[in-house]
C-alpha cells in the first residue's frame, strides 16, 4: 500500500521530523521521486509508505521521508475558459480568418 502516492506528485511538507536536513522545512512543497511501501519506522512505529524527493537530500537507499508528514497536493484540472486560454497560446485551436476578424475592434474614420 502506497497510499496513492506517485513519482512526479507534490508533497506538502505538514510535520518536520528533527532529522530531517534544514531545506525540508514546514510548509514546503517537494517533487516526489521514489515512493517506497512498507517502510519501517526507525523510532519503533508502524511502518508506512516513505518518499523520496527529487533536489532534496537522500537520506540513504533503505531510508526515505515519511509520507505521514506530507500531504499530496492534487492541482485542480484547468476549467473551460483555462483550457481556451491554454489553446490559443499552444496555437491549437480552429478559429478560421473570419471567426477572428468578426471579433475584432473595427477601425472607424
């Protein structure tokens, strides 16, 4: 059991354990690399899903930070006018050469 995580997920950091090296702090937000199942808890606890961090110390190939203290941010899907905004700047949309000129500002002299 993972829980749900995946490589490439974002994991807000919620709890600081003391170990952990000074650029895991509080409220920051990390690139998941690695999820490992079943970790153990070295301080005699359940054992639970461990992550690794991609620009973040290893803490060494059996150990990894414990998912308990993160939360998976989910970003929200893009909405319609998103998606609108996203396909103009891709250049993927079909709007024809009158389409466009029926919307544009007419010059009056």
């Amino acid at each position: 059991m993972t829980d749900e995580w995946r490589v490439d997920d974002l994991a807000l950091c919620i709890s600081r354990h003391e170990r952990y090296p000074p650029e895991v702090r509080l409220g920051g937000i990390f690139t998941v690399r690695a999820v490992l199942a079943d970790m153990p808890d070295l301080t005699g606890g359940r054992a639970g899903t461990g992550l690794k961090f991609k620009d973040v110390v290893d803490l060494g190939p059996s150990a990894a930070y414990c998912a308990r203290r993160f939360r998976k941010i989910t970003p929200q899907a893009p909405d319609d006018f998103d998606t609108e905004v996203i396909d103009l700047l891709m250049g993927t949309t079909n709007v024809s050469r009158q389409e466009a000129e029926s919307v544009a500002p007419q010059r009056i002299d």
